[in-house]
C-alpha cells in the first residue's frame, strides 16, 4: 500500500473512485497529429477541426452526454438544449486546443483578462507561498500561461503519480522540449516537497473536485444535491500553515480567457492543532466559489460523469453544516 501524504494513519483503502478508473477517450498519436496540425496550419484554420471532434463525441458519448445534461439543468436552471449540451463539448475541446499554443509559448494569440491577482501577490507575515486549489472547471494551462508570462507567479501543479505520468505524456506528445514542473502526490516526500516550495514562496496548484478514492470526503450541498469533495488538499493546507485561494482560467469564446483568483481559508496564522471545524469550513467555502463560477461560467465544466453519484463504500464522510 503506498502512503498517503495527506493521512498521518493508515486506513484501509475502498474500492477505487470511477475517475479513477475511467479510460480516458483519444490517444497520444491522435494527440501528436492534432498538435502537428494546429502548429503548421495555425490556430484559425486548425480550430475547424473542433467542430468535427466536438460533434463526434456529442453523438458518440451517451454516457458523458447524459451526466451533462444532468449538470446543465442544475447549473442552468432549465432542461438543456442540445445547444447547450454541444457548447460545453466544443468549449472543452477548445481548451485542449489552445493548450498546444500556451505550452508553446504562444501567449500573443490570446487576451487574456485576470482578476484576484493582487490577492495572491499579497505579501504575507510569514513570506511564504500558497496553495492555489482549482476544479475540473476552465483551463489550467491558461492560468500557468499568466505564471510563465509574470515573473513571481511561477505554478508547480501537485497530482497523483498516474496524472502525473498521463500529463507528462501529453506534454511530450505536445512539445518534446517541455518539462513539466509537477510534483506527484501519493508518498510522503510529497509534503516536504510542497513544504520547501511554500517556504521559498512559491505557488503549488492542485485540483480539489476529485478523489481517486480512499481520503475523506465532505458532502456539500453544490447546484441543489449532495456532493462529496475531498478534504485532502484542504487538510494539508492547514497542515503546511498556508493561505488556499481558488483559480480557474475560463474560456470565454474566440481567443478570450479569463483568470480568476479568489481566497478560500488563510491557515498562515492558525497553530498546528487545526480542528476538523476549520477544514470542513474551508472545503464548504471552496465548494460555494467553484458553484459560483459554474453559474457564471457554466460552459467550462468538465466532469463529464457523474458529480453527484454515491461515494464507494468505505470512504469515511463528514456531513457539514450548510
């Protein structure tokens, strides 16, 4: 059994999360192609091959079609359209796209708008970095883009070993010349690695809308349902004393990008005795932010399963005071 980083005590691991599990669709020759295509025909002519791909999965995926539909009725209020439905598909392809010309380095192609930045930038009593927790929500290679262009807002992404060996995959496939700066989750030098880049004041990312199964998890009341989000990255925000603010980078159509930062819970300050109350709190402001940005921004989901399903039996809950 590997150790967690997150857990100073062993428990016995339940059966695995389905996103987990779940066979990611494409390939990496499929990947190459695309990325061939959109460096030598340029990023006009190349996105009309995303409303090929973007149909094909709207016809062809009736699984994540369905669990769609089920999240744009909530976040819309009204059943979806098949417009809506084929909007949210071709927003996430286009994110995918235009990350071959971001981790390129070609930022000029994009306007991209940032609001919270002063937040992070902030100067803190102890000098040290923070942990920016983000969802399957926007881009991400949209918000590391605004690091590489701004010296000081460098992002070092911490993930789980098989995201990890996966995006490093892709980046090669992408550019072979690229490095990825990620620190893989799931041992324990893990945290002392996210430990020394707080404590040089950088940034760690991480998303928190996901479990690969066995860490706890809060229910929350998200888009009018229960849903489970795991305590994992808030809890070691709380372990590593640090400020947690949300960010997204969403595509809002063309080549426009907007990023956000907001805070989520400042642990800077607090002891080493972090009760459960503070986290679970954290964890509910965190929810209520990326519900918030799902209103504003609804086209930018990305968890084509389905977010509001049973948790695996095994899995220890806390159910929090709304």
């Amino acid at each position: 059994m590997k150790a967690n980083a997150w857990h100073s005590q062993a428990q016995a691991a339940p059966a695995a999360s389905p996103w987990a599990t779940h066979a990611e669709r494409g390939s990496m020759m499929m990947l190459r192609l695309m990325s061939w295509i959109s460096l030598r025909l340029g990023r006009r002519v190349s996105r009309g091959v995303l409303y090929g791909i973007a149909a094909y999965f709207f016809v062809f995926a009736p699984q994540a079609r369905r669990h769609a539909r089920d999240y744009l009725r909530r976040v819309l209020g009204r059943p979806a359209k098949p417009i809506d439905r084929f909007r949210q598909i071709f927003t996430f392809a286009s994110t995918i796209h235009d990350r071959v010309y971001l981790l390129n380095g070609r930022f000029e192609l994009f306007d991209i708008s940032v609001d919270g930045e002063a937040l992070v930038r902030a100067d803190r009593p102890n000098g040290g970095g923070a942990l920016l927790i983000g969802a399957h929500l926007g881009s991400f290679e949209a918000t590391r883009a605004l690091g590489q262009r701004r010296a000081g807002l460098e992002i070092a992404m911490a993930m789980y070993a098989d995201n990890a060996r996966k995006i490093n995959a892709a980046l090669i496939a992408i550019s072979p010349r690229l490095k990825a700066d990620i620190i893989e989750l799931g041992h324990m030098s893990a945290m002392l690695e996210i430990r020394a880049r707080l404590a040089a004041g950088s940034f760690v990312g991480m998303l928190g809308d996901r479990t690969p199964g066995g860490e706890p998890v809060e229910q929350v009341m998200f888009l009018g349902a229960p849903a489970s989000f795991p305590l994992g990255p808030l809890r070691a925000a709380a372990m590593l004393r640090c400020p947690v603010f949300f960010m997204a980078g969403f595509y809002l159509g063309g080549n426009r990008y907007h990023i956000v930062f907001e805070p989520i819970a400042d642990f800077s300050t607090t002891g080493a005795d972090v009760g459960t109350h503070a986290i679970s709190a954290a964890v509910r402001q965190y929810a209520a932010v990326v519900e918030r940005n799902c209103r504003l921004y609804p086209y930018n989901w990305f968890n084509f399963l389905d977010f509001w399903q049973a948790q695996p039996a095994g899995v220890p809950r806390v159910s929090g005071a709304e």
